[in-house]
C-alpha cells in the first residue's frame, strides 16, 4: 500500500466497528494492553511523531497500515487527548489490569482486620483519583477541590460501607465476609464517578447530531454517560471479587496452603489479574464510547431548539467517558 493510500485510512476513529460489541472489545484489548507499559519512552515520541506528521498529510515513505495503526495505539495508550502530553504512567489504561489486580488482590486478602481495610480502601481511591485526573476532560476539566470532594467522599464511602459490612456478616459463614470489598468498590464507584463529573451533570455535556456538528450541550446524556460509566466500573470488578473467594475458600482448606500462608496473597492476586486482563476491556465495550440519546428524552429547552431545526435529528451522540 502506498503512502498516497494510507492518507485516506481515517485514524481518529478507532480501527474496528465501534456500532458492534465485538468491534469495541478489539479495540479495548488494545488500549488496555499492560504490555504497553513496558514500551520505551522513546518509541512512544516517535509514535506521536509519525501520527502527527501522518496527521498533517505528509508523506511517510514505506509505511504499511498495520505500521500506522500500531503507531496511533501507542500514541493513544501514552498521551492525552486533548493535551497531547504524555500520561502520568499509572493513570494510563494500560496500567488498570496490573494496577487494579494488585489493589483488589491485597484487599480480599487483607479484609478482616480494620487498619487493613483503611489502608486498601485508601489505596484504591488514591488510585481511582490518579486515573481520573490523568484522563480529565480537556472540555470539562477536573479542578482540584473537585478532585479533592471526590477523593474523600468516595474514600469514606468505601471505609464505612466496607467496616460496616465487616461487622454486620460475622454471623454469616466466613465465605460471606469475602464479598465485603467487593460491595465497599461497588458504592465507591456509585460515588466517586459522579462526583468526578458532577460539573456535567450541572452544566451538561456536549451533545452532536449525526454528522458530527455540535448542537448544545445536555445535563440528560450527561447522567446516562455516568450511569453507564459506573455500571462498566461494576461489571468490571465483579469477576474479580466475585470468583477468587470461592476458590480462596477451597484452597484455605487444603494442608499445603494452610502450612504456606504466604502464598495466599500471591495466589489471590494472580487470580484477579488472570480475570481483569478479559474483564476490564469486556466490560468497557459494555456501550459504546459515541453513546446517544433520543432527542425526546432530551430537557425540553434543547429539544424545543433541535425540533426547530429545518430537519431535526430523532438522536444525538456524546462521549461517555471512561
């Protein structure tokens, strides 16, 4: 394939068909790749290079499309959208499996006691605030105090859900209290992530028609993003919390386990991290990353605008966040 062809393959829309689940899967299993974070900080500046000098329509000699594309992944695993500088290197999707195995591994290990449930819930958050400021918005950007809210309430959501849940199934089968992380991450989430994009939910999100043209902005497609960013972030995390304890649960029983309690943390983590690599980008092509709404479930001052129009759209697209 010659240059001159390779300038009409579009890059700024993902490679595969993102109107199918299946499209969307292939595209996050590239984006989610922990194998990205092992590619030397020179190979990322000349992906960005290339894509950027693609971009401008020059012509770059020898290159094939799998070149390019493999290029535009880096580019995009690395560098921020909108800013165009390069990620903090744990706020990258490419960081969620190692990152996030590791996290949940260590608190459904360390779940019984209350300074370890503090030090993982902790943690978490911290973590979960890296990624989101890492991935802000250009359009809605994060401040610090919103951050900071964000930070400590979905913090002490996670504490008190998890403590409280902790004292409450000691009358149940020592099975149960495994689940207890798990449902302390799920509140997390259904406040952290609202909280992160409360500005949109206030001021809406910008909403396009199906050529692309901006036509307003919408505090309705902004709660159905959010909505379908924390239930992505829940499916995402159930098999991981989900599975392992019943398997922790066998396992624990067996003599060789029970002499070698060390490997309990190692064995946890490993199993999480095995789930997450399918998990993580299987539950981001839940729904698609250009989501849309029906112009009637639109708030009425913009639907009144847009069924002004001379040939008015039944639908909007917006971006719904990750």
């Amino acid at each position: 394939m010659s240059s001159k062809e390779l300038l009409k393959i579009n890059i700024e829309e993902p490679r595969y068909d993102q109107s199918t689940y299946g499209g969307r899967a292939r595209h996050f299993f590239i984006t989610t790749n922990p194998l990205n974070l092992f590619v030397s900080g020179q190979s990322l500046d000349d992906a960005k290079d290339l894509v950027e000098r693609y971009r401008k329509g020059e012509l770059i000699q020898n290159l094939s499309e799998d070149e390019l594309w493999q290029a535009k992944n880096l580019y995009d695993s690395a560098f921020h959208p909108d800013t165009k500088e390069k990620m903090f290197i744990l706020g990258r999707m490419s960081a969620q499996v190692p990152m996030n195995m590791t996290i949940t591994g260590c608190m459904m290990t360390f779940y019984k006691t209350t300074p370890a449930v503090l030090f993982w819930q902790w943690f978490n958050q911290s973590f979960n605030a890296i990624v989101n400021y890492t991935n802000r918005s250009g359009d809605s950007p994060i401040t610090v105090n919103q951050l900071g809210v964000s930070y400590v309430m979905a913090t002490t959501g996670a504490v008190v859900t998890a403590l409280g849940l902790n004292s409450l199934v000691k009358r149940f089968p020592p099975i149960i209290g495994r689940f207890v992380p798990f449902a302390a991450v799920a509140a997390a989430n259904c406040i952290n992530i609202p909280c992160m994009r409360s500005r949109e939910i206030s001021h809406g999100i910008p909403v396009f028609d199906e050529n692309g043209n901006r036509v307003g902005e919408s505090t309705n497609a902004a709660k159905k993003a959010i909505s379908q960013v924390v239930v992505s972030r829940i499916f995402m995390a159930t098999p991981g919390m989900m599975i392992p304890p019943f398997i922790m649960n066998a396992l624990e029983k067996k003599p060789w386990l029970k002499s070698r309690p060390y490997l309990n943390a190692p064995i946890q983590v490993s199993l999480i991290g095995a789930l997450l690599v399918f998990a993580t980008p299987l539950c981001c092509a839940l729904f698609p990353q250009k989501s849309s709404i029906a112009v009637s479930s639109l708030e009425s001052d913009l639907r009144a605008k847009l069924e002004a129009l001379d040939t008015p759209p039944t639908r909007v697209y917006f971006n719904k966040g990750l």
